[in-house]
C-alpha cells in the first residue's frame, strides 16, 4: 500500500535512444558545413590564383573592427583593372594593423568581375581555408571514430536480460 507521501515511479533502463542519433547526425552536418565554408573560400582563392589578373594597388584606408578584445583593422586596397578603379576591403583584419595607409600590395582580382579581388599574399588567400578544412577534419574524425568505438564495445558485451521497468521509491 502506497501512502500519499511514498509514490512508485517506475523508467525504463536503456541505453542511447534517438537522441543519441540526433546528436550524431547534427555533428556530422556541423562538420559538413565546415567543410563546405573552407572548401568555398579554398575554391575562390584558388581560382582567382588560377585564372585571376594582378594588378598593383596602394593601402587607402584601414577598416576599424571593434570586439571585447579590441579594435583590428581590415585595409582597404584600391587598384586600376583597364582604366578604371576599384577598391576591395581585405577578410582580414589584425591588431596591430597589418598594412599602413599608402603601402603598395599587389592584387588577385577575377578577370570577368574585378570587385572580387582580394590581397595576393598566402595569408589574404588561404587563413580560412586552413582554418575551416583541417579543425572539421580533426573533429569529425576524433568524433566519429569515437562513436564507432563505442558502438563496437557495445556490440562485444556479454548479452544483459533484457532491460525491465525500475522501481524508486519516492
């Protein structure tokens, strides 16, 4: 007899469930999109390298980014492609400023849009390539090679009676 004070709750044991494929496939989509943000800018610099014009232009100016941590600055290029002018503001941004007001840099621009362009330099190119490709890969592979693990260990052990309701009492 169950007084007003003692209640029986009665769960199940198990083990996983569907949370634990929800959070699989979300990691995994996670690490895709990663992937698919460093392959994008990879890809871009990598055209423009391949098939892009280059043209000399001058620092006019330093975009002043403000965070918690600072202010970093993005400079502002402007270039001559046939006659005409363009300018481009870099990805980057750093503290202390990378570049100064009047330096020249040399430019990769697309031939068919020239305000694509950015500064032709490995940094300017290829940082968020080699940030975005290389983290998805290292966590995408210590995550999933962790799971398979962890499902093979589950599959070796030795059979449990099936799981029954558990009582607390409460």
């Amino acid at each position: 007899m169950t007084t007003p004070s003692s209640r029986m709750v009665t769960a199940r044991k198990g083990g996983g469930g569907i949370g634990s494929g929800c959070l699989w496939i979300g990691l995994n989509l996670l690490f895709a999109l990663f992937l698919g943000i460093g392959g994008w800018f990879g890809y871009g610099s990598w055209r423009l390298t391949q098939n892009g014009g280059k043209a000399d232009g001058t620092v006019v100016d330093l975009e002043a980014h403000n965070s918690d941590d600072g202010t970093s600055y993005s400079p502002i290029v402007e270039f001559i492609v046939d006659g005409t002018s363009y300018r481009m503001t870099s990805t980057n941004s750093s503290e202390p400023p990378a570049y100064h007001i009047g330096q020249a840099v040399r430019v990769v621009y697309d031939r068919d849009n020239p305000n694509v362009a950015r500064i032709d330099n490995f940094w300017e190119l290829w940082l968020l390539p080699l940030i975005f490709i290389p983290l998805a890969l290292l966590f995408a592979v210590i995550y999933n090679l962790n799971a398979l693990f962890g499902f093979i260990r589950g599959r070796r052990q030795p059979a449990a009676p099936p799981p029954g309701p558990v009582r607390i009492q409460i």
